[in-house]
C-alpha cells in the first residue's frame, strides 16, 4: 500500500469517525462499496454527506478529478487507484 493509500485511509477514518479494518479495506471495489460501509457502520450518517466526504478525501489524496470519483466508480480499474 502506497503513501497516498495510507493517507486517504487515516483521512477518511479520521474525518469520518470510523474505524476499518486493514482486513474490510479489500472488500471494496467501488468507492459505493466504501461509502455503504460507513453507512452502515455510524448510527445516524448521511449517505451524501459520507459519499461527499469520501470524494473530497480521494480527489485530494489520489489527485482525481472530483467527478471521476463516482458510488460506481471501481478503485483500481477507473480511478486507477491501488
């Protein structure tokens, strides 16, 4: 795992107030994945609000265009991200 992976994953748990295991990290394969996640995971979020924040997170960890970063949008074959 690179620097930018590492980077997003403590800016979102951070950000989020969520805690993931290094082991659920592998289960997603699209950042809707990621973001149903969360959901279910914190009582209460806002599924837009996670999906937002989790886009803001990856464009600036991974420099994406933010509207690249989309619920059905794969992490390694379409954001290129790994």
């Amino acid at each position: 795992m690179g620097i930018d992976a590492t980077h997003f994953i403590l800016s979102v748990e951070e950000t989020l107030d969520v805690e993931i295991p290094d082991n659920d990290w592998w289960q997603f394969v699209t950042v809707g994945d990621l973001c149903d996640y969360i959901v279910q995971k914190t009582p209460g979020a806002d599924p837009a609000k996670v999906f937002e924040t989790v886009r803001r997170i990856a464009a600036n960890a991974f420099s994406l265009d933010p509207e690249h970063v989309q619920p059905t949008a794969r992490w390694i074959e379409d954001l290129k991200v790994d």
